[in-house]
C-alpha cells in the first residue's frame, strides 16, 4: 500500500514537472535528505519504486533519460519564473573539486560554445565531488574521455571530464569532496586537464553562477541561487547557430551558395581553409 501511495505522488510529481516546466511563479526546492550509502540501483532503470528516498532530486528529474549523459532538456531559455535553489544546506555540503590555472572559461572558444571550465591538472591528480549525490553516469565518451556526472541533492548536475581513471561506478552514493576519479587527458583533448560543467534540467549553466573559481580559489559563492531565464542567456546565442551536414557531392562553393554565406566566412566559422578536404558526415557551421 505504501509504495503505490509513493508510486501515485511520484507520478504526479513528475507529470507537473514535465508538462510545466516554467510555472509563473516562483519555485523553491527544499530536497530530502539522502544518507551517504550506496544504492544498489541500475541508473537506466531508475524509476518511482527506487523513489525520492533514494534518488537526489529524483522528484525533480522524473521522466529523464538517465542512459545520457544529458538526456532530456528543459529549455531554461524561456524560462518565465525564478526558481531558487539552497546550493548548500544540511544534507548536501561542499568540497572543492579542484584547484588549478583556469585555462579556459566558460562561453565562447573561437567561433565554438564550451560548456564548462578547464582546470590544470596532472595526470593521476584526485579529482573530488563538488556535492552530495549520486553517479548517474560513469563511462568512457569519445568526446569526454572518461566522463563522470553527478546527480546533487541541490538539484544540480556536474560533469567531470577527460580523467585517466574513474574510481566510481553508476549508482554510488558520493558525498561532497569524496575523490571520484584522476586527473587525464583523455577523449577531445590537449593536455592534461579537468573539464568541469553545471547543469540544471540537462541545460549548461555558467560554474561561475555557482562557484567562485580562479587560479587559487574553487569555492560557491553564495549557499542560494536564484536562477532565472538570464542564466541561460549564452544558450540563446548558441542556438542561434546553423550546421550545414556534408553529404556526397558538397563543396564549400555549393554550400556557401546553398545558404548566401561567402566561402571565407565558412572556414573563419570552422577554423578551416578553402584546401582541406569535406567528410561525409561532417557538420559546416555556416551561421
């Protein structure tokens, strides 16, 4: 009886989540307490009978993929309300990931978004868990490397990426500054470095939203955070980029002529030349 009592409000509580998502009002989530233990719990199987009692934010999130690394979004872009969040609070402390050089920062990289920040590291250094949560992803991703996103109590995601080593599996309970993997160079990468990113609904938020990081500091900034649709204003600029798909038979000539874009706009949008070779598949920014 009790579990179809928790079944039927878990359901609810989803089905107002994801069919409106952005209510004119504003929201505060005062999550649960989870105690730090692991859960014996397949995170694409992930469901109400594993419930808010054992899932971080999992009233939150209901609905998700959880098999991606970022599997369904919510477009914070016309977000209408503030919702605020306790970043930190009696059941989900804090501990510093990292502290390095920050080599790269959030928000434009040449004419390409980056999610995140880049952290100097060393190959083999710990790198450690910002909050209390729970590994929703731990595997090996082409583009990440070794890639590890956390499901926090506060109702935040963080993604530690291109790490030599993971030493979590999906599922485990982590509490803040627990070390859950080393410092790599692995996936999309040029040196040794932790790549770092903040979620909130599956979208990139700024880290320094959140945290207050620099060469000698990784640390939040404020223990609420109010989040509105100008946290995502970044994501509008992103959106507004057009990719041409290269399929047999495309030049840049037929592709610049195809869109109205002149040839050298193309290779300025994709730090290329008019000489290098188009792949089948290969996605041309063209706006």
């Amino acid at each position: 009886m009790l579990k179809g009592v928790f079944f039927c409000f878990g359901l609810l509580i989803g089905f107002k989540v994801m069919a409106n998502p952005n209510p004119d009002s504003v929201n505060v989530f005062l999550l649960h307490k989870t105690a730090v233990t692991s859960v014996d719990v397949e995170p694409s199987v992930w469901n109400i009978n594993d419930s808010l009692f054992n899932i971080p934010a999992f009233d939150l999130y209901c609905g998700f993929d959880q098999k991606k690394i970022w599997g369904l979004k919510v477009d914070q872009t016309k977000k209408q309300d503030t919702t605020l969040i306790q970043v930190a609070h009696d059941s989900c402390d804090f501990g510093s990931p990292w502290v390095g050089r920050l080599t790269s920062d959030y928000g434009w990289r040449g004419s390409r978004p980056h999610y995140g920040v880049d952290i100097k590291l060393q190959t083999g250094d710990s790198v450690r868990n910002a909050f209390d949560g729970m590994v929703r992803i731990a595997r090996y991703s082409s583009t990440y490397g070794n890639v590890i996103v956390i499901r926090h109590e506060n109702g935040l995601e963080t993604l530690y990426a291109h790490l030599s080593k993971r030493i979590v599996s999906e599922g485990d309970k982590l509490a803040a500054g627990e070390t859950l993997g080393l410092g790599g160079n692995t996936g999309r990468s040029s040196g040794s470095h932790l790549h770092f990113e903040t979620r909130y609904l599956g979208e990139p938020l700024n880290p320094h939203d959140v945290f207050e990081i620099n060469d000698s500091t990784f640390k939040i900034k404020n223990q609420s955070l109010a989040l509105d649709a100008e946290n995502f204003i970044f994501l509008k600029e992103v959106r507004k980029i057009k990719y041409h798909r290269v399929r047999s038979g495309d030049s840049l000539w037929r592709i610049s002529k195809r869109y109205g874009v002149s040839i050298s706009r193309i290779c300025r949008l994709n730090s290329t030349n008019k000489k290098d070779t188009l792949r089948i598949g290969q996605k041309i920014r063209y706006k």
